[in-house]
C-alpha cells in the first residue's frame, strides 16, 4: 500500500464530519450523554479510523473488509441522525446539510469499494 490513508478523499471527508458529530451533539439533552450522544459520536469516529486501519493492512481483502466495516458505521450514523431529527433535538437544516455530508461520504466509500472490487488482490 504505497499511498497514505490521509491522501484518501473518502478519510477526508469522514475525518470532517466526525468534528461536526461533535458540534452538534453538543447541544443534544444533558440526560443524552451517554445515550445518543455518546452512539453517535463513537460512529462518527469509526468512519476515518476504519478507513485508515484498512489502508494500513497488506491486502484489498482487508482493506475492503474495513471499508464495510466504516460503511456499517456510517450508516448507524445516518440512523442516529434521523432519530435525534425525530426527537427534535435537529432542526430540519442541521439535520438535512448533516445528512448530505454523510451521504457524500457513503458515494465516496462505494465508489472505493467497487473500484477495489475491479481490481486484482495486489497492495492497494
């Protein structure tokens, strides 16, 4: 694997909406600390460090295996998102610019996947 994970647009992009978890989350309800929050928080900072770990092994099986793993992820995320919506602890912009930041990045890692899945098994 000759490239670092850092040059990765799809870790980019996951990298700049974990902080923005962050930033909204901050205003979420006290009691949801360790609730809501806290799930949503741990989800947006599996996305990158999945990415990354896969970028780090020696095959496109395992990079590709992490890549589901960081989709997997995501979409809990997505799932959150629509549930802090529901609860009305987003507004409808937050949650829709939110949203679309996540859905970019789930097009950015199946376009990864597909493209390692066309691909012969040599270091990625």
């Amino acid at each position: 694997m000759t490239q670092s994970y850092r040059n990765l647009i799809a870790w980019q992009k996951a990298k700049d909406l974990a902080p923005d978890i962050y930033l909204r989350t901050k205003r979420f309800p006290k009691d949801e600390l360790y609730g809501l929050t806290s799930q949503m928080r741990r989800a947006a900072v599996s996305v990158p460090s999945n990415i990354a770990e896969g970028k780090g092994r020696h095959s496109r099986k395992d990079f590709a295996h992490f890549l589901y793993q960081a989709r997997g992820s995501l979409l809990e995320l997505e799932t959150q998102l629509s549930i802090a919506r529901d609860l009305e602890y987003l507004d409808a912009h937050t949650f829709k610019s939110t949203l679309d930041k996540a859905e970019e990045v789930g097009r950015i890692l199946n376009g990864l996947l597909n493209h390692l899945q066309t691909r012969p098994d040599k270091a990625a």
